[in-house]
C-alpha cells in the first residue's frame, strides 16, 4: 500500500492564486487578530492621587449658591470697573470705598495693634520719667541703626510682593490663553468639519473642559454651584441616550474630588472628534487637511496645558519658611520702630511734635508695610471668595458665548466667478 506524501509549499514555490490561510499558513490579519486577543496581565489597582486634594477642604462658612457666585461675580466685575475708571489719588477723595480697601483688613489683625501698644508704653514710660535723660539719648541714638534696618525690610517686602504679582499676572495670562484657544479651536472647526453636529458636539466638550478646571481649583466652585448651573443654562450637555451617558461618566470621575481628572476626560473627547474627522476626510468624506489638524489640536493642547500649570500653581504656593521671615522681619522691625518713637515724649515735650506726629508716621509705616503683604497674599492666590480674585463666572461666560457664535457665523458663500448673480 503506497504512503500518502505531503507537499508543504516555501513562500516561493506556492502556487499563484493560492494564499496562506488555505495551506494552513497564517496570515498578517490572524496574526495580529493573535495578538490583540492575548490576555493582558492584571496589573496592580491604580486609584487618582490628584495634584490639588480639595476632598478634605473645609469652608469658613457654608458652601454658596450658585446665585451667591453669581452676585460675587458681579461685584468682582464692579470692583474692576471701579479701578479702571478712577485714578490713585481720586480715591482718597471717595470715603464710601472704604470697606473695599486694605484698612478694614489689617484693622482685624490683633498682630497690629502689638506696634500701638509698644509705642504707647515707650511714651507712658518716657513721660512719667521711668527712663532717664541717658536711655532717652541712647534711643536717640539707635534710630539711625534702625534706618538701615528699614532698608533691608524695604527689599523683603517690594521683594515678595514683586513675586505674587508676576505670580498673578501668569495665572491671569494661562486664564486668558485658555479662553482664547478654546475660541480659536471652534472658529476651525466650524470652517474644517463637515458635519454641524460634530463641531457642536466639539463646542460642548471643550467648554466643559473649561467649566470643570475651576470645579477642582477652588473649593467654593462646585459641581452643584456652578458646573451643572452653567452646563444646564448653556446646553452643553447632549440629549436623550447621549445626555445620560455623558452625565453617567461626570458622575463616575467625581468633579468635586477630582477636577483635573474630569479635565482629562474632556480634552480626551475633543481629541477623539479630531481623530474621527481626520479619519473621515482620509476617507475622502471631509475636509481636515494636515495642516488644519495640526493647527486644531495644538490649540486643544494649549488649554490642557494652561489647566494643568494652574493646578500647579495651585499647589506649589511661596515656601512657608519665607512668608514666616518676611513677617518676622516686618514686626521685628516695626516694634523697635514703635518703642524708640514713643521714647521721644519726652516730660516738657510738645504733644504735636513728639506725641501726635510720630504716630501718625508710626501708622504710615503699618499700613504701608503689612498693607504690601496684605496685597500680596490677595492676588497671589486669584481662585479664592475675596472681591479681587477673578471673575471665574464671567470668563466662562464669555468663553461660551463667543465660541458659539463662531460656530454659527454664516458661511461666505462661492467665489465671484462661480456665481450666477452678481
């Protein structure tokens, strides 16, 4: 009985017109098919560790309304439309601002009444006669020491107030260029995609991006107080089966506790609208080119990295160590200050020129040192409840209405020469 042979075929001896797959050889499709339906191996579990933890963030008083923040915007932008239409000097004049500088602030300090007290016992002591006429000339003596004191005081302070406006005005400028990406990457859309609903659906995810950022940097700024407010006024959340996913996985990254990661969630959509369009018009079923791609996705990247460096200054605050040394030298240097103006008053001294004069100066020196710091702690962190920190509301406000009507601007119509009338 003859054996059966069996022929196998070398890649270069198999027939014309018979593949792999019908001699038993895999082909590139069940290769890949192989590999991409290998178990992957169960890593660990990896929970969000966010960079700025507002879980644990306690208010001084309850939590706003979303009509309480909307009130606070509007006084921000009151304030603001005050320091641009009044000079320096005309405020003196108006008493009624009063409350909306820097004195009602540093009168709520028990630390700066501590100068008052150190001058007021250096006048009893020197009036009454406690401190002879050699200790009076050796405090004399002393102030031009202390003049050189001032000086280095004087750099500490300009120093570190210098620090939180540059700090300010980076913040300020990431808030702008965030608002302005997001505009800019609706204007292309809404000239390179084919499909309306896809560059509305690209209108909506990026303006919840921005909307969520300010959820998860403030601990005023909530899901309920503000998010869901401004997503339900503005409609930036779909309809039907679509609202209800979309909601289903707000709910999952829990915007309150993890505001940066509902900001990934986003910028992930609007990549993917990118990518399906690209796709498309590779397709031949649409219009975005490279270039425009490019163009579309840097702007998107633009307010991802804007979101993140405000995240991170949020977190990365001035040293401890140095606010403690520039406070430490300020009082240090105003009780000596303090003590060594009161020892003029001298028994037989005028009440004008040794008395009332010193402390005027003595003031003069509180407020402007303590009041630099004041300032400096305010704008140093713009995301907070005092009336100068920004006007969050409104700047997404702006940012949705101004992205919308780019995607609804009319179209320019064919050129003159394709045009039947004139």
């Amino acid at each position: 009985m003859a054996r059966a042979r069996t022929i196998s075929f070398s890649p270069s001896m198999r027939p014309t017109g018979v593949s792999g797959a019908e001699h038993g050889a895999p082909t590139f499709a069940q290769k890949r098919l192989r590999r991409l339906s290998a178990p992957r191996a169960k890593g660990p579990e990896i929970r969000w560790v966010p960079l700025v933890d507002t879980s644990g963030a306690e208010l001084t008083s309850k939590e706003p309304t979303y009509e309480e923040v909307r009130e606070m915007d509007r006084r921000r932008k009151k304030l603001l439309a005050l320091a641009r239409t009044t000079s320096a000097i005309d405020t003196l004049a108006k008493l009624w601002t009063l409350p909306r500088t820097v004195l009602p602030r540093l009168a709520q300090k028990p630390l700066i009444y501590c100068f008052l007290l150190a001058f007021g016992a250096a006048a009893t002591l020197s009036r009454l006669g406690v401190l002879t006429e050699q200790q009076v000339d050796e405090a004399d003596a002393l102030v031009d020491a202390l003049a050189q004191g001032g000086t280095m005081v004087t750099f500490i302070v300009v120093f570190y107030v210098g620090y939180c406006y540059n700090r300010s005005n980076q913040q300020f400028e990431d808030v702008q260029l965030i608002m302005h990406s997001i505009s800019d990457a609706c204007l292309l859309a809404r000239v390179a995609f084919r499909d309306p609903d896809e560059v509305h659906r690209f209108w909506r995810y990026l303006n919840m991006l921005h909307v969520s950022a300010y959820c998860g940097l403030t601990e005023e700024l909530s899901e309920k107080n503000f998010f869901m407010p401004v997503v339900t006024k503005y409609g930036l959340l779909s309809s039907g089966v679509v609202y209800e996913e979309e909601l289903a996985a707000i709910k999952r990254v829990r915007l309150d506790e993890n505001g940066s990661r509902a900001c990934s969630m986003f910028e992930v959509w609007a990549f993917e609208i990118v990518k399906g369009e690209a796709r498309r018009t590779m397709q031949g079923d649409g219009d975005l080119f490279p270039p425009i791609q490019a163009r579309l996705q840097q702007e998107i990247n633009n307010v991802g990295v804007c979101i993140k460096r405000l995240f991170a200054y949020r977190y990365q605050v001035m040293p401890f160590i140095y606010t403690h040394l520039v406070s430490l030298a300020c009082f240090t240097y105003l009780v000596a200050e303090s003590f060594l103006a009161g020892v003029r008053f001298t028994p037989g001294s005028s009440h004008i020129f040794s008395l009332a004069m010193p402390l005027i100066f003595i003031i003069a020196k509180i407020i402007s040192t303590f009041g630099l710091i004041e300032v400096g702690e305010t704008i140093l962190d713009p995301f907070g409840t005092d009336p100068e920190d920004f006007a969050l509301l409104h700047f997404v406000e702006v940012t949705i209405c101004h992205s919308h009507e780019t995607i609804e601007i009319e179209p320019c119509g064919v050129r003159v020469k394709e045009r039947e009338t004139y």
